[in-house]
C-alpha cells in the first residue's frame, strides 16, 4: 500500500490538512485496501472529521466508536471527565446529560466504579451511544433519549452525584466561523447555544437542584467571556459555582454545586 499512501499524503496536502502525513497513516491503518483507503482519503478530503472517517476517536484512553454526523468528543473535555473523576466515589451515580457518543461518562467510569447513565435529543447520537455502552459492558439501556433531564427515569431525581453536561456553548453568531469539519458535518443542535451559547445551559442550572443529591455537582464547558453570566446564572438557581481553567487543554469549566439538602 506503499503507493497509496503517498497518493494520500499528497491529496491530503492539497485539500489543506496540517497533519496529512500523520492523518494518511491513520486512514491505512483503518482500510483494508487500497480501494477502501482513497475512498476514505476523499472523504477526509472533503472535509469530514478524521474520526468520523475512520469510525472512532480516541479520548482519555479510551477508544470510542463514532458513526457519521455524531459529535467528536474534543481533547478539552478531558478537563471535565478529570473533575469528575476526582469527584465520584466508587457506586456514585453519574450522568452524562447531551451525551454523544458517550465518549465522557464512559471515560470517568474507566477511572472509578460509577452507576452510569447518559442521556441525549439526537437519536443517531443515542444508538451510537448505546453501542459505545455494550462495547465496555454496560447496558445500552442506560443511555436514554429525551430533552435533557425529560430523558431520565424518574429514580434518579435527587440522587445524582456527579452530573456532566457538556451543552453546546457556542454562540449563534460564531458558528459560520467554526471550522468546516465541525460547521459541515455535526449536527447544529450539538454546537449551537443560542445568542450568547448559554441557552441550553440555564435549562441545564435551572434543573440541576431537583436531580442533583445534596452536595452533587454539575460539571460543564464555558468559554471566558461567558463566565460571568455562567456564575450568575448559577448562583440565581441557589448553587454555588467556581471557575476551573487547563491551559494545556485550553479548556474552562465551571464546577455547580448543591450545597442544601
């Protein structure tokens, strides 16, 4: 495959992408021959996420599978699944609420033994999900579809301890200048955040005191400019909040508390 891999390489290059070398090593590894691999060099080419082109991602460790159009988890959200790991105690419910391929839950519970359940609108997002679940050994039933907390069972309300909610966040403005993997070939729903990215997120604050278990936390992404009407919006729903930033991740995330019984 020798050939095809230079052929890659340089219709890589020419579509623009900074890794080609890396990214044609990748996309050989994934195809069986040498048909399979122009096939998805052109799919790359044409501006489709690597991940989605090779059918997973690798995030925290873990490798997750993905299916076209499902949302790729990035490598900054690695900051949330540390903070909730650092914050669930073995048998501690945790939910991954807009779950995605439920590439974050899954990478929290590798690191502690939690009662996992994610939940998510999209259905393609939810079946991917699902897949994700079965492939580590855990129900599929447990990943649930719905708009946000309509999608979880009842039982959980007050119970959970460790909630991820990583919303969309970007805001309605700056989305034609996201890149064109993103912009092009994941969904609207999973990026856009309505006029200033904090729409979903106030539906979020809004219900966190009704599932949250006294002393439970939400865990989500904001960008810097939003952290002033992150905090406000928090503390206006009677939680604390406090402000995480990872340089190295160039990540941010605000850390929700239930403080009352």
């Amino acid at each position: 495959m020798e050939d095809a891999l230079t052929r890659a390489v340089i219709r890589l290059r020419a579509a623009g992408c900074v890794f080609a070398e890396e990214e044609a090593a990748i996309l050989r590894e994934a195809a069986p021959t040498e048909a399979v691999l122009d096939d998805l060099v052109e799919r790359r080419a044409a501006g489709e996420p690597l991940e989605q082109v090779v059918g997973h991602a690798d995030f925290c460790g873990l490798r997750v599978h993905l299916r076209p159009g499902v949302f790729v988890p990035r490598v900054r959200s690695a900051l949330l699944v540390r903070l909730a790991v650092e914050a669930a105690k073995p048998g501690a419910v945790l939910v991954d609420l807009c779950c995605g391929s439920g590439a974050l839950g899954l990478a929290a519970r590798r690191s502690v033994d939690v009662t996992l359940h994610g939940a998510d609108l999209d259905p393609v997002a939810v079946d991917c999900a699902r897949d994700n679940y079965r492939r580590h050994g855990l129900d599929p039933g447990d990943v649930h579809r719905g708009d946000l907390y309509t999608a979880l069972p009842g039982a959980l309300r007050g119970t959970v301890d460790v909630l991820i909610a990583n919303v969309p966040y970007v805001a309605t403005r700056h989305i034609p200048f996201l890149p064109a993997e993103a912009r092009d070939h994941e969904p609207r729903e999973a990026l856009d955040g309505g006029a200033d990215g904090l729409d979903l997120f106030r539906r979020v604050a809004a219900g966190a005191p009704d599932w949250l278990a006294p002393g439970g936390l939400l865990l989500s992404e904001i960008t810097e400019a939003q952290e002033e009407t992150a905090v406000r919006i928090v503390t206006g729903n009677g939680l604390t909040a406090t402000v995480l930033q990872d340089d190295d991740l160039d990540a941010r995330a605000i850390v929700t508390r239930r403080t009352h019984p």
